[in-house]
C-alpha cells in the first residue's frame, strides 16, 4: 500500500472520529433533574368543587409527568389540616402531584392529580382539583 493511500485513510477516520465526537456532544441535552435542591416554592392546594378540602395528603413524584400507579412509588408526601402545604427547595424538572382528602361535605375519600413543569420560577400556587373516588 502506498504511502499516500495510508495518509488518506488516516485523515478520513480523523475527520469521521471528530464528527463522531461532536455530534455526541451537540446532541445530547440533558433534561432537568427534578428534586430537592433548587430555589422553587410550591404551594399547593387541594379543592373539590372549589371548596378547600383542609384533611388532605399530597404526594410527589420526580421526574414524571404521569401519574404512578403506587403510592409508595412517589418521592415525598406531606400530609396537611388545613388543605394548603408548602414545598421548598424545588430543582427545575418534571413533577406529577396527587392529593388524597376526606371531603366531610360528602363523606366520602376524594384525589386527584396534576402534571407539572419548573422551569426557572421562584413561587408558584398550585391547586389540585379532586373529585370522588368511584
């Protein structure tokens, strides 16, 4: 083989391996780790009909925008009197957010859930609509 053809296979995979390299690096965007750690506040509320129902538990899952199938499979949970918690330290990501109450209008168990993305907010209010569980 000659001397010339060695040079011109050897540039080639050169310029292959540095495309190769960029385009790893250009390409991958890693989406935001949702958790503990952050600067966002959430206060959250549960309401069923637009009443605040104040015996409620909110359960928080990271990372997901639909909802689990488990309770033991969400991240955090924070059980409330007087309907409304707050939620500090919050990362940018993704969170699905489920409520639990008791709705003494009605006697009966009400939930419900809500996706939702934080994406550089400080503070935000969230309601959490609940209907009856059927």
């Amino acid at each position: 083989m000659s001397h010339n053809k060695v040079l011109t296979y050897t540039n080639t995979f050169v310029i292959f391996l540095c495309f190769l390299i960029i385009s790893l690096f250009s390409s991958c965007k890693k989406k935001p780790s949702a958790g503990f750690g952050g600067s966002t506040t959430l206060q959250l509320t549960a309401k069923h009909h637009s009443v605040i129902i104040d015996s409620v538990t909110f359960y928080v899952k990271f990372n997901t925008l639909d909802a689990v199938s488990n309770l033991s499979e969400y991240n955090y949970s924070v059980k409330t009197n007087n309907g409304t918690v707050t939620i500090s330290e919050l990362k940018d990501g993704e969170y699905y957010i489920y409520a639990v109450g008791w709705d003494p209008s009605i006697g009966n168990e009400v939930n419900g859930g809500i996706p939702y993305k934080i994406s550089g907010e400080t503070n935000k209010s969230l309601i959490v609509a609940v209907t009856e569980k059927h």
